[in-house]
C-alpha cells in the first residue's frame, strides 16, 4: 500500500487521516503503527484528529507535545498518539514506556518518527507530510507507504 495525495486545507489533510483510519479497520493486515514523518507545523497533528475521529470518535485530540503520550479509548483498539519531538534515545523510549504501549494491541501514531527511526517496529505505515507551495501556506502532499509486512 503507497500513494500520494495534495491537500489543500487542514479539514482535507483530516480528512485524508479519516480515510486511512478506515482502510485500516478494513484490511487488518495493515501494521497497526502509524510513523508520521514531518516538519514543525506540516499538520501530523491534524492527520490524527482525521483518523481518531473514525476510531475513536468522541475523543478531542491535542498535540502530546509535552505529555509525549496521549492515549485515546476505542473499541476494539486504543489509539496512542506519541510526540517523539524532544526523544532523544532508548533510554528517553524506556521511560515513557514505549515498549508497553506496543504490547497493548493498540494503534500507535507516532508524530517525530525520524527522531525514533532505528526502534521503529518492522512492519509499520510511512505517511509524511510537507509543504508543497511555499505561496499556499495550507497545501501539502502527503506520501504514504506500508513498510514491511503483508498487504
């Protein structure tokens, strides 16, 4: 699974999140760990709002930046959503508990991945949003690629 798509509004890039959130209650196959990949303000965290909405729609979904870890109840899956922003090594991973997370059969996504790349879990979704207009300050493309794993 991979593909591009522009967006041209934050509801869009929401509502791209939505649509992945769907393919994946759809296809169980697909890793349940979400690495986003990013620049400050490119819109991971409007991504997830988009795809906790369908997973665990009553949830308000705020950046973790300093909690690290915000986790988000649904059934039949939790949703983590990390901010690996200010991680700088296993050690940083121990202490949130990183590990434990992965263990709990939830969805994990993972905002700073780049910060994490060698501890990434072998099968996981890619999705990396950027800016794409320097002169339409809302558009983006967003890439998205299954790393790993069976589709």
């Amino acid at each position: 699974m991979e593909g591009t798509i522009l967006t041209a509004s934050v509801s869009e890039t929401e509502a791209f999140g939505a649509e992945l959130a769907r393919k994946m209650i759809a296809n169980p196959k697909l890793p349940p760990f979400i690495a986003l990949f990013g620049d400050l303000g490119v819109g991971k965290t409007a991504f997830v709002r988009g795809f906790t909405s369908v997973i665990s729609p009553s949830s308000a979904v705020r950046s973790p930046t300093f909690a690290l870890v915000r986790e988000y109840p649904a059934s039949p899956r939790p949703v983590f959503h990390f901010d690996m922003y200010r991680i700088t090594g296993e050690e940083d991973l121990i202490s949130i508990g990183f590990d434990d997370y992965l263990s709990r059969n939830g969805i994990c996504l993972v905002e700073w991945s780049e910060n994490i790349a060698e501890f990434l879990p072998q099968s996981y979704l890619r999705v990396t949003i950027e800016k794409d207009d320097p002169a339409l300050p809302d558009h983006r493309r967003i890439t998205w690629k299954q790393i790993g794993g069976a589709t």
